[in-house]
C-alpha cells in the first residue's frame, strides 16, 4: 500500500512536470512568433519607405528631364526656313525698318511665348508664313499688311498665282497676336501669313514674294 501511494506521487509530479514543460514550450513558441511578426512589420515598413523614396525620386528625375528638353515650353518649334539670308526695308529715310528672318509653311504659328496660336483646321490648305521685327522711330503710328497699309505684301506661284497676305503685330510682352501696326518709338515681332493649297509647299515651282509701297512693287524670290 505504501508502494502503491508512493507510485501515484512520483506519477502526479512526472504529469505536473511535463504541463509545466508544454506551457512553457507554449509560451516559447508565441514569443518567437511575436518577434516574427514584429521583424516582418519592419521590414514592411522599411520597403514601403524605399518604394515611396524611390517613386519620389523617379518623380523628380522626369520633372528635371523634361524642364531639360524643354517640353515645358509652350512655343512652337520653327519649320524649314526658305529664306537663305535676312530680308530688310527701310522706309522714312530708316526710320521704319522691317526685317523678315523666316518664311516657311506651316499649320500654325504662335506669338513668341506660344501664347497666342493661329491654325488651318483644313487638310487641303497651309499657312506660308513670315515672320521678324519691325522698328518704328517717328511719331506716328505705322500700318502694314492690308489694304489700307503703308506696305503691303502678296506672294507669287508658278508665275501666275497671286495670294495675299495678312499681318499681325505681337505685343511687347509677346504674349498676344495683334493688329497690323506698330505704335511710335517701338520694336515688334510681326508675322505675314497667307493661306494657300497645299500642293504650294509640295511642289518646285517658283514663289516670289512681292511687296508693295509708295515707291512701287519689290520681288523677293523665296524658292
């Protein structure tokens, strides 16, 4: 009998034993998972930072690419110019001088900052466009490109087309395309346009510019 009981001890603490080894086995195992998940965590939020940083910096690389290449700007880039040197009137003993340093064909224009546009929706049509500086130093104001200008211009084709010519001046912030004239003691950026077939600036054949004033007609062969 004293066996019996001292046998049954030895199996109650072999029993309390192995609980208090489970519990403990137990414990070990959510710790470790506790530290697991804290590690992911971290690691989560450390590539979570880099991801932001790196899309932060690839932000900022296409921002510094494109103030680089320009595309911010909002002029419009110039065609092929036809004219192989300045063309350049005088007109009130030099007073007044105007001088043409681009002609081209095109579907649209702009005034200097791309602000101010002008366009041909058509696709049978094209601007030929001239562009430059007009100085003014008298007094009055100075017309041109119109009927009732001082100057006015028209282009020739093939010896037998004649197309007129429109003329805008910008303004001095070169912001907006203006009337055809220039105020006293000023200097402008001006633009002849015309609008014409497109087989014009498709094919070879001759264009002369002609221009007209006080003193008769001049002619500028532009091709």
């Amino acid at each position: 009998m004293k066996k019996a009981f001292l046998f049954l001890g030895v199996s109650i603490t072999m029993i309390l034993a192995a609980c208090g080894d489970t519990k403990e086995s137990t414990e070990d195992k959510e710790d470790s998972d506790a530290n697991v998940s804290t590690e992911v965590s971290a690691t989560e939020t450390v590539n979570a930072e880099d991801s932001d940083q790196k899309d932060e910096t690839e932000k900022t690389e296409n921002k510094s690419e494109d103030k680089a290449d320009g595309t911010s700007t909002k002029a419009l880039p110039q065609g092929e110019n036809l004219l192989k040197e300045d063309i350049v009137f005088e007109y009130e003993d030099g007073d007044i001088v105007m001088t043409i340093n681009h002609a081209e064909f095109t579907k649209e224009f702009a005034s200097s900052t791309g602000d101010d546009k002008r366009s041909i929706i058509s696709d049978k049509e094209i601007y030929l466009h001239l562009s430059g500086t007009i100085s003014n130093d008298t007094l009055d104001s100075f017309s041109y490109g119109h009927q009732l200008g001082s100057v006015k211009f028209k282009a020739i084709y093939d010896n037998k087309h004649e197309f007129d010519f429109l003329a805008t001046t910008e303004s001095l912030d070169g912001s907006k395309l203006e009337g055809a004239s220039i105020d006293s003691l000023q200097e402008q950026n001006f633009h002849l346009y015309s609008q014409v077939p497109l087989p014009v600036s498709e094919r070879d054949n001759s264009l002369v510019l002609v221009v007209i004033d006080s003193e008769g007609e001049h002619e500028i062969v532009l091709r």
